[in-house]
C-alpha cells in the first residue's frame, strides 16, 4: 500500500492562528480541485464552526512562466504567449502588449486598425463578464445563468474565429495594427449580437437581479472600503464598485477611446452585489462603445506602413525585393527596437493590466513585466472574507473575478 | 392465516418496490431532460432512442466502478449509512394510496401496501430517520467537507420537520383522520389545495428541504462543499445515496398529492378505478417537474438564512394557517379557511420582502 503524505498543522503553522493548533477552529484545505475557486486556486480556510477567521490564498498552481518565455521570442514571436495568460481576456492581453511595442518604436495604427481593435476588446469585455456573470452565479446554484452566458458567448467566440481562426487563442493585434483586416461577414455577424445582446442580458437580470434569494446571498456580504481597495491596489469593477470612477478607458484614453460616448458604471456599496450590477452595466456601456465604433467604422488599412517593423502585405511579396528582404528579415532575426524601458496598460475586464517592457536594442525583449489586475484583486480576499460564512466565500471569489492565468503567469 | 392475503401484500411491495427503482433511474433522466431543455441544451441522448438506456448505462458503471473506503473512515457506519438512508425513503411510500379499491380476482384490493391508521405519524416518523443516515455517512468519512454537510443536513432537519408537521395537521384537521386513504377520500369532492392553498405552499417548501433538493441542498452544496456528505463515497454505496434522495422525491411528490392535490380523484375514476393510479402518476410527474424547474432557476439559499427562513417564517405561518383551519372548521365556516390562511401568507410575504429590500437599501 502507498504511503499517504499527510499535511502537517507544522507545514502552516506560520499561517493559521494559534486557536487552529489548539484544535479550536479548523483548518479547511480548499481546493486547488475545488469546483468554485476558478481555477487551481488554493486557499486554507480556517473555520469556526462554518464561520471563516482566516483565508490564505495559495497561489502558483497554473505557473506557466510566461514573462520568461517571452525573453527568449522576438517581439512578434512572444505575443503567442499573452493569449494565454488570461484566457478570458486574450484580446485585451494582445492589445497591452502591442500598444507597449507600438509605444516603444513610436509606431502609428492606422484608424481603421484602432477602430476594430476597440470593438473586438469591448467584445472580448462582454464575453469575459458573460463567463464571470455565468460562474458566478452557478456558485450560488443558479444553474441555468451559466448556459444563457455561455450561448451568447459563443456568438462572440465564433465573431473572434472569423476574424482571426481561433476562438480564444487569438494572437489578432501585431504591432502597428491588425493580422489581416476583418471579413466582409464581419459588421453582420457584430450587427447581430449588437441587436440580440441586450435583450439577453434583461433575461439574465431577471433571473437575478430583484430575486430575493439572489439579494439575500450578495447584499452586504464582502464589503470593500474605497480606503481599503485604494491600499491594496484594487483596479476594475471591485473598486469601481466601492466607489472609485477609475477606469483607463476614461482616465488615459487609448485606441481612440475618447471619441466614444460611454459612462463608467459606480456603486458605493463594494459588497458582491455592487460588484455584480457594475459588471451587468458594464456589459451595456461596452455594447454601447461597440455600436458607435462599428457605426463609424473608417475604410483604410489595417496595418502600418513602417516596413522596418510591420511585414508587407503578402501581395507585394512576389512582386517587390525590398518587400521580400523585409519579410525574410522581420520573421527570421525580427525587428530591433531602440533601447528603453515603456509600461502601457489598458483597461481589461478585471481591472488595470499593465505591460513593462525593456529593451535592449536586441530583437528580443530584456525584460517583460505583466501587471496583472486579478494578482491585486486577490491581495483583499482575506478582507472580505473574514466573518462570513463559507457559503459566501465562493460568492466573494467569484465576485472579485480571477483568473488563475492572470496570478500565476 | 390467508395465504391469499399473503400473496397480495408480497406482490403489492414488490411492485410498489420496482415502481420506485424504476422510477429513480427514470427519474434521474427526466431530471436530465428538462433541466437541459430549460438550460438550451439537448440532454443526454447517446444511450438509445432519446437516451432511454442513459439510467442503464449509469446503472452499469455505477456498479463496475471502485467502492473506495478511505483509509481512516469508520469502515462499520461508512457501510451502513448509505442503507440508513435508502430503506426509509422505500418504506415511506408503503401508507400512499396509488388508486380507490378495486376488484382482483374477485378479491377487494386496495392499491395501498399499508393502510395504517396513523399513516401521516408513519411518514413523519420514517421520513426522520434518513437524515441519520446523512450525518453519519458525513461523520463516518472521516473528511471535513463531509462532516460539514452532515451537520448542515441535521440542523435543516430540525428547521423544517416542525414546518413540515404543521402542514400535516391542516390536512389532517380538513379529512378528520390520519389515515392517508380517508384524506384522499376526503378530497372526492374539493381538493385541499382550495381548501388550504398555503399549508399545501409550506408543504411544498418544506419537502424541499426534507428532501435536499436545491434551493435547500445545503448539505451536497457542491459549489461549497464539493460533494458534502458523500463527497467520499463511490460506486454503489453513492448510488444509494442518489437513490434515497431520487426515491423520496416521488414519494414526497405521491404524498403532496395525496394531502393536498386530491390523490388518485380524476374525471372518471368513480366507473374505472383503474384510472387512479394514471391520474396519481400525472400528478406526481408534475411535481416532480416543479422540483426540476426550481432547481434550475432558484440560487441557493445561504444554511444560515434556511434556519431563519424555517424557524421565524415558515413556523409562524404553519401554525397561524393551522390555527385557522382549526378555526374555519369549529365555526363550520370553510370558506374563511382559504381566504385567511391566504391573507397571512401575503402579510407574512410582505414582512419577508420588505426585510430584504431594507438590507438592499441600507
């Protein structure tokens, strides 16, 4: 017979207070397999009776070391690898990236280009609340949230793999513009979702939003200061829900979102139903901001003209030296940036994701730097968890919106 | 002794007992059905024409599967507690009546394995002793999560068997027995949900949680507990547990319809007696499909608010609506029965809603 590796109370005696080594509370290991904590996330609860005294996160079960891989790709090469750090958000990831590069070799992109980077990235907001909206309330057991979600998700996904062959592994955005421009079916296929989205998501409300049970497992549970999210870093909808209008789109417009008209939806409550009513109107202010940018949307390339850093239109290939030089050289050795250091970030649906870039002069980047959103968001988990019940634990976790790719990359 | 007494008790259980096996392993496809249809899915449709072979399917790999016991579980209660649970729920269905009496062989059979005179106490008394079988199996694995849904399990019981009881006795007090043939009989004319419509409401509600079923699954919250008490039960020892809580689905959804949905009464069962048990299975499929439905719709409620729900909501109201059925039947006013027991549930109904919505603006 195999031996069991039991865990020792030694191994996490610095973790848990001393009532837990006198045997007075329990310490409760939960997950990393435990169906609600989204993902491989690990935390010790200690419990008294079903009330909680502490959580410990435990985090590095999904650690994939993508910020070290990606130093040794050349630029273009290493964007495979934003898509996989939070899946829910690939297109979001593509575009910090990109517009760090873009900052870096003061790269222009032409509007078209931005146009249709902002309406995939609002795109990409909406599926990733619709995934949360999903989860979220399949925590508290409302089963059948999660399937209505997901159908519409899939209208998104299936938006995604037109555009670019895939699903969620998107890799769309290259530095100084698009992969390709968009197929023709494109605007229909948005027009639709467009006209059957909010509808949907009137459906979703009324499964939750005014049900009694709903309000009596969110109102009040988790409360997050706007003093206490502010010291921890908290970005996105969690501090957006306790009180604090902050969100990149509005602060430090990028992509051209300031010519959109578009509010940043606040609550001052910061208990998981602040949380939930800012993502539910933050999914109608994105479908806002992408019916103006489709109504608007510009002809013209999608791609910059600089060829020292973009690759030529494969038409020219066969008819051009100099755009086949540049083509060989860019996909072989890739391009040089100048040295430096850029941060860029960008509004994700979880908050601020921020990209530190440095460079050495070299084809490959020296050094990359994800600043993650859901890594801060889950500083303030023990906050709002203590004194509640454990029933409330996976409505908290699944209101604060992590994605184990985002913490562990 | 008549052995053709005998005879018919034997064959009475043995078909009553394939009913209910049947009706588990249908049940769970049924469940499956409509939950997928509510969900805008397809179900399960592999197995044979519609899925009709999934339960055997299911059947077949529970049985072939691993029954792990863990290493530190008490082996003698982790074995006994999945029987605890299951025999109970089977034995509760032995007092319902599925039809009116009719004539076999030229023998009177009543449709009915045990026409006990005390048959409503009967219920109550067995339908108590599962949860002993859900706390031990919780305490027997040896295993926090499992443990946690057992207690859950024994303070739920405790919440709503009073609720529960209370709306027995509204039943009771309008037939004047507690025979469950004479209720039934007694409602040949007017059901009792017309009569009662909110002790039939409680009733319901409470035969959620006496069943586990969602809102009320608190001790198999699996978004919570991961699985709760069987969490480290497999193989056919899970299966019991599957059954018991499947099994009492029907039979609580039998007896609801006994107490209150007027049994097997229908158009036509006075010439064909045989049309009771159609009219009873019609009836408890539609309950049982109200179950379903709930499930897929309600999030779950929070272990400490069912406490609050049963002790400050439901007991109150059961024994107000007991109260006036009592009292409609003393002044031999029933119509103030209904209208009555109604305007308490709506003020009761206002109270809750207006707590909430006072947390929601506070």
């Amino acid at each position: 017979m195999t031996q069991i590796q039991e865990m020792t109370l030694d191994e996490i005696r610095h973790l848990v207070s001393e009532n837990a080594i006198q045997g007075e509370t329990v310490v409760l290991n939960m997950g990393p397999q435990h169906p609600s904590t989204h993902g491989v996330l690990r935390l010790i609860v200690e419990l008294d009776g079903e009330v909680i005294v502490n959580v410990i996160p435990d985090i590095g079960f999904l650690h994939t070391g993508v910020e070290k891989n990606m130093e040794a790709k050349t630029y273009q090469k290493a964007e495979v690898m934003t898509d996989r750090l939070d899946y829910l958000n690939t297109m979001g990831n593509n575009l910090a990236y990109v517009m760090a590069i873009e900052k870096l070799i003061d790269l222009d992109v032409p509007p078209r280009a931005q146009a249709i980077r902002v309406i995939l990235t609002e795109l990409q907001r909406i599926a990733s609340h619709l995934v949360w909206i999903g989860t979220s309330a399949l925590d508290l057991a409302a089963m059948s949230v999660f399937l209505y979600a997901f159908r519409e998700r899939e209208m998104i996904l299936d938006i995604f793999e037109m555009c670019s062959g895939q699903r969620m592994m998107t890799t769309y955005f290259r530095p100084g513009g698009l992969w390709r421009d968009v197929p023709v079916e494109f605007e229909d296929a948005v027009r639709n979702f467009v006209r059957i989205f909010p509808r949907r998501v009137d459906e979703y409300e009324a499964l939750l939003t005014k049900n009694p049970l709903f309000l009596d497992r969110t109102v009040g549970i988790g409360k997050l200061t706007r003093e206490q999210a502010l010291q921890y870093g908290v970005t996105g909808p969690t501090l957006r829900a306790s009180g604090v209008a902050w969100d990149l789109r509005k602060v430090s417009p990028y992509m051209g979102y300031e010519q959109y008209d578009f509010n940043i939806p606040t609550h001052t409550a910061g208990d998981v139903y602040a949380r939930y009513l800012v993502r539910v109107q933050e999914m109608r202010e994105s479908l806002k901001i992408v019916q103006q940018a489709l109504a608007k949307l510009p002809y013209g390339p999608v791609r910059s003209n600089n060829r020292k850093y973009v690759p030529p239109p494969r038409s020219e290939i066969g008819v051009s030296m100099e755009a086949l030089i540049h083509h060989f050289k860019l996909w072989t050795e890739g391009f040089t940036p100048p040295k430096g250091a850029v941060y860029s970030a960008v509004e994700s649906p979880r908050g601020e994701l921020g990209v530190y870039l440095e460079s050495d002069g070299s084809p490959k980047p020296y050094r990359v730097h994800w600043r993650t959103p859901s890594f801060d968001n889950l500083q303030v988990l023990p906050i709002l968890a203590k004194g509640h019940l454990i029933a409330d634990l996976v409505a908290i976790i699944g209101s604060i919106d992590i994605v184990l790719g985002d913490i562990d990359r | 002794m008549d052995y053709a007494l005998l005879i018919e008790w034997t064959l009475k259980s043995l078909i009553l007992l394939l009913v209910l096996l049947g009706g588990f392993a249908y049940l769970t496809l049924y469940e499956r059905k409509a939950l997928a249809r509510i969900q805008v899915r397809i179900g399960p449709n592999r197995a044979g024409p519609w899925g009709i072979l999934q339960p055997v399917a299911d059947g077949i790999k529970l049985i072939f599967k691993e029954e792990f016991t863990p290493a530190s579980a008490d082996k003698l209660l982790f074995f006994l507690a999945p029987l605890i649970t299951v025999v109970p729920a089977l034995v509760i269905a032995a007092v319902v009546p599925w039809g009116p009496p009719v004539e076999i062989f030229g023998r009177r059979v009543t449709l009915q394995v045990a026409d006990l005179n005390v048959g409503v106490l009967y219920v109550m008394a067995i339908a108590s002793i599962s949860v002993y079988g859900i706390v031990l199996a919780g305490w027997a694995s040896n295993n926090k999560y499992a443990m946690l849904g057992g207690m859950r399990s024994s303070a739920q019981m405790i919440s709503y068997e009073l609720a529960l009881g209370l709306a027995f006795v509204t039943a009771i007090l309008l037939a004047d027995s507690m025979q469950l043939s004479e209720i039934v009989a007694a409602q040949r004319n007017v059901w009792f949900v017309v009569l009662q419509p909110v002790g039939a409401a409680i009733f319901l509600i409470a035969t959620l949680a006496e069943v586990n079923r969602a809102p009320f699954d608190m001790p198999e919250a699996e978004q919570e507990l991961t699985a709760g008490y069987h969490t480290e039960y497999s193989g056919m020892k899970f299966a019991l547990f599957f059954m018991a809580e499947y099994d009492k689905m029907i039979v609580v959804s039998a007896l609801a319809a006994s107490l209150f949905f007027g049994g097997y009464w229908g158009p036509g069962v006075e010439r064909f007696p045989w049309l009771g048990p159609v009219y009873m299975a019609i009836k408890v499929i539609i309950l049982l499909f109200g179950m379903i439905w709930v499930r897929a719709t309600l999030p779950r409620i929070r272990y400490d608010r069912l406490m609050s729900l049963g002790w400050k909501v439901l007991f109150p109201l059961a024994l107000a609506v007991a109260f006036i059925t009592a009292l409609g039947i003393l002044l031999e006013q029933l119509w103030l029965v209904p209208l009555l027991s109604l305007l308490a549930a709506f003020l009761t109904s206002l109270l809750v809603t207006r707590a909430i919505w006072r947390k929601v603006y506070a």
